[in-house]
C-alpha cells in the first residue's frame, strides 16, 4: 500500500515552481535542500520540520528563486 503524503500542498506548491523553472526532482533537491532525494521522499510520506518546510517556502520566494 502507497504511504500518504504528509505535505500534499507543499508538494503540489514545490512541482508547480519545478515546472515554471524547468527543474527535475533531483535538480531542485539538490540546488535547494542540498538532498537529491528530497521530492521523491516527500512523495514516499516524508515528514518535515516546520523548519524544513520554511526552508523550502523560503528557497521557492521570488527574491530567493532570482538568485
């Protein structure tokens, strides 16, 4: 049985911002969290710190995406 997505709007907000960019999964684990496998975890049912998800909102702001 597939695990259920934990940060089903985090998620959808991260591939919405991937497909304006251009970027794969990998891609922007990489740039952006410093882990490759960062999106397909989340799909898996990763869990995230508050941290990690202001983290991810923070790198995906349009003064930060610019850099």
């Amino acid at each position: 049985m597939p695990k259920k997505i934990k940060h089903p709007a985090l998620l959808a907000d991260i591939n919405a911002f991937r497909a304006l960019n251009g970027l794969s999964k990998a891609k922007f684990g990489t740039e952006h969290m410093g882990d490759p496998k960062f999106v397909y975890d989340l799909e898996s049912g990763r869990e995230c710190r508050m941290a990690t998800v202001q983290k991810v909102i923070a790198a995906m702001s349009p003064d930060t995406a610019a850099q």
